[in-house]
C-alpha cells in the first residue's frame, strides 16, 4: 500500500482540519459507528474539507476503561482499509499501542496520533521503524482517572516542558516527522484548558514543532456554557471559537468532529488575515 504522507503544516494558509472517526461502541458524541458505516463517514468529512482523518477504536475519555489490542484492532484496522481503498487522503491512527499502530499502518494509515506521546513500552522503537509522522499529545495520569484531580504549578511551562522532552526522546530514536499537542481535557481543569488554548502561540515558539489542538465538542466547553451539556451539537459554537483561537496561535491542526462548520468558519477567519 503507497504511504500517503502528510505534506508540511500550511503555517500561512491556516491549519489543516483533523475530522475525528470514532469506532467505539460507546463513542458519546457521535453515537458509535458501526465498521459498515465508519468509512463512508470519514469519506464525507474529507468532502466536507477535511484534510484528514483520525481513525480511533479505544475510548480516551475521561473514566474510559482500556481496551483489549485484538479488540482495538478489529475495529480500526478494516476501517482504515476501506478508506485507504476509496482515497489517497492522508488518515492518522488514534492509539496508544505499537502493535495498533503497525497494524494502522499496514492497511494504510499515514500518521500515528498518540495520545500517550510514545511512552508506551516498544513505542519510541516503533514509531521509528514506521518512518510515518506521529503526534506527541500531553496526558496528566491515564484516562480512567486523569479528571480525579489534575495539578500544576505552571500548566503552560509543564506541558511545554514535558513535549520538548517528548520530541527530544522520539528524535533521538530518529523520528523525523513530529507533531505536539497540549491534549485539551487530558488531566485538565477549565482554567488549565484556556491557559493551554492562550499559549497556543507560545507551545509553537517554544517547541518549534507544528501544533494539533483538539479542543471539539469536549467538556470545559460546558463548563463555560450550562446548555451544552450533551457532547453532541450544543457544543458547536464553543468548538469552532476554539478552532479559531487555535488558528490564530498559529496551531498547524485541529481535531475537529464539524469539519463543514469549522472549515466554514476558517475560511471567514483567513479572509481577514
Ligand atoms: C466530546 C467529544 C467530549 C470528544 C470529549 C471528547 C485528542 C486526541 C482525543 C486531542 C489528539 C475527545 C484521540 C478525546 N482528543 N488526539 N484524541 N489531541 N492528538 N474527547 O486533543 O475527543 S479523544
């Protein structure tokens, strides 16, 4: 299968768009899709202007229990075929485990997306044998408790600190193609989450790598607004605000479930710059 490899971040033009398929049984926001119908949906977010797709089979959110890696695999793997078979789009795995990840990128994924920044044992070895771009995201704790109670002296100085160290460890495995993400709602508080959003500009600067923000339809944006409390729709508004706070530090991705809406609203934002 040709590796569909993910040109460089269009820093200028604004950020590339990340559609999210989630091909969980218990995916909250979008009900849970189906294998059969995991495909077709990522196809038409790639028609709706999405520039990738992240394709993951285990539940990072906050309470999730871990998922067995046969199980992880047979929900992502066909999935990541089929789309590969209908485009030569760029696709990313969402998972924290090697032998996923090696698997995602047989059937023909481009990009490992880890939400554990490698730290997974055999991952940094992996990641480099794979010669595929990867995202290092931040993670306070593990998802079944990493909401109980996140702390930090300084939250932007910590996560920057913990990425630079992230990339200086997959660098010095000689991975070549490395993405940072601050991991909005990953061990964090509202207050965390915005200082994180603010210094978008800032963890560009500092860790001189492009930037993912995944800030879509996730919980501080009801902890802003009481009305949003189901994880679907009621949290578009919040989630395009924070898709153009991104855009404006510069983030060179975002993750995003409303890839019609929020590449609408990136258009409004770029003829303006
Ligand atoms: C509603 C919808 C409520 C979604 C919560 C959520 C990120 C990520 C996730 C992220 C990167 C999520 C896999 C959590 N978030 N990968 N993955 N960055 N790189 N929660 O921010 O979407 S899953």
């Amino acid at each position: 299968m040709t590796p569909i490899a993910l040109p460089p971040p269009k820093l200028a033009g604004g950020p590339y768009i990340m559609g999210i398929l989630n091909v969980t049984p218990d995916s909250f926001s979008d009900g849970g899709v189906s294998e059969g119908a995991a495909a077709p949906r990522g196809l038409a977010m790639l028609e709706a202007g999405a520039d990738i797709i992240d394709v993951g089979g285990e539940s990072t959110r906050p309470g999730a229990a871990p998922v067995e890696e046969r199980e992880e695999m047979a929900r992502v793997v066909p999935v990541i075929a089929a789309l590969r078979a209908a485009t030569r789009a760029p696709i990313s795995v969402d998972t924290m485990k090697p032998s996923v990840a090696i698997a995602a990128i047989s059937a023909g994924a481009s990009m490992w997306n880890d939400v554990n920044a490698l730290r997974a044992p055999g991952a940094l070895e992996t990641a480099a044998s794979l010669h595929r771009p990867v995202v290092l995201m931040h993670m306070q704790g593990e998802p079944r408790s990493m909401q109980a109670e996140p702390r930090y002296d300084d939250v932007v100085a910590e996560v920057i600190a913990f990425l630079q160290a992230r990339v200086r460890a997959a660098e010095e495995r000689g991975i070549e193609d490395i993405w940072v993400d601050p991991g909005i709602g990953f061990g964090k508080t509202l207050e965390h989450n915005l200082a994180l959003l603010r210094a978008t500009a800032r963890i560009v600067e500092e860790t001189r790598k492009p930037v993912l923000i995944g800030a879509s339809r996730k919980r501080f944006i009801q902890a802003l607004d009481e009305r949003a409390k189901d994880a679907g729709k009621s949290r578009l508004g919040g989630s395009i605000a924070a898709a153009l706070i991104a855009a404006h530090g510069n983030a060179g991705m975002v993750r995003v479930h409303d890839v019609a809406e929020t590449a609408q609203a990136l258009k409004v934002w770029r003829a303006t710059l």
